[in-house]
C-alpha cells in the first residue's frame, strides 16, 4: 500500500511570484492608462499609440519570460516572407527585456536576444 502513502502527502507549496512580475504589472498597467488618454483625446492618438504599443510588447516578453507555457503554440505560424521581420521584432524585444532583467537573467535573455540577431542576417 506504498501508493496510499503518497496520497497522504502535504502538496508543495506553490512556487514564490517571479521577481520580474511587478514590470509585467506596471507595463499592462501603462498600455491601460494610454489607453484611457486616448480615449479621453483622440487628437493624441497618432503620438501615444505607439507609445501604449511599447508598453504591451514589454508585456508580452515578459509574459513569456515568466512563463513560457502561456504563450507556446498560441500564435499562428508565420508565412515565410514574414519571418525576418517576425525575427526584428522579436529581437528588439529581447534587448528590451534584457535591460530589465534581474542580473541572475540577464545572460539568458542576451544570449536570446542575440541568437535572435543571427537569424535576422540569416534571413537576409
């Protein structure tokens, strides 16, 4: 009855928050607020929507970041002449995520952020 035993076990308890998920936060918390001040001022959307787009790429990165399963296979494949520029973008990205990265992080997301470099060259 060695199966039973198990059944007695305490769960583990859940893994402590990332550190990195206060920037998630504030990102999500940014796109929002640029959200409402162009709501409350259309004339300003040509200058702040980028901005609010800056705010949810961040998201987006760090999401992944933080948990990679959230956003495996959510995307639909890319057509071939779109991969270079899929490639840019994810490459800036990295870079941006590197700079914010815990110092513990900072080497993984770099080295992505690189790799990812090549294959924008690659792709040339």
């Amino acid at each position: 009855m060695t199966a039973l035993a198990a059944c007695d076990a305490e769960p583990a308890p859940p893994p402590p928050p990332d550190p990195l998920q206060p920037l998630l936060d504030e990102a999500l918390a940014l796109a929002a607020a640029y959200d409402r001040a162009i709501a409350a001022d259309p004339a300003a959307s040509a200058r702040l929507t980028p901005l609010a787009a800056d705010h949810r790429a961040h998201a987006a990165e760090l999401t992944k970041l933080i948990n990679p399963l959230a956003s495996a296979g959510s995307a639909p494949p890319e057509p071939a002449k779109d991969l270079r520029t899929a490639e840019q973008t994810a490459q800036r990205n990295a870079v941006a995520a590197c700079k914010a990265a815990p110092a513990e992080r900072a080497a993984l997301v770099g080295s992505i952020a690189a790799c990812r470099a090549t294959h924008v060259e690659a792709l040339r």
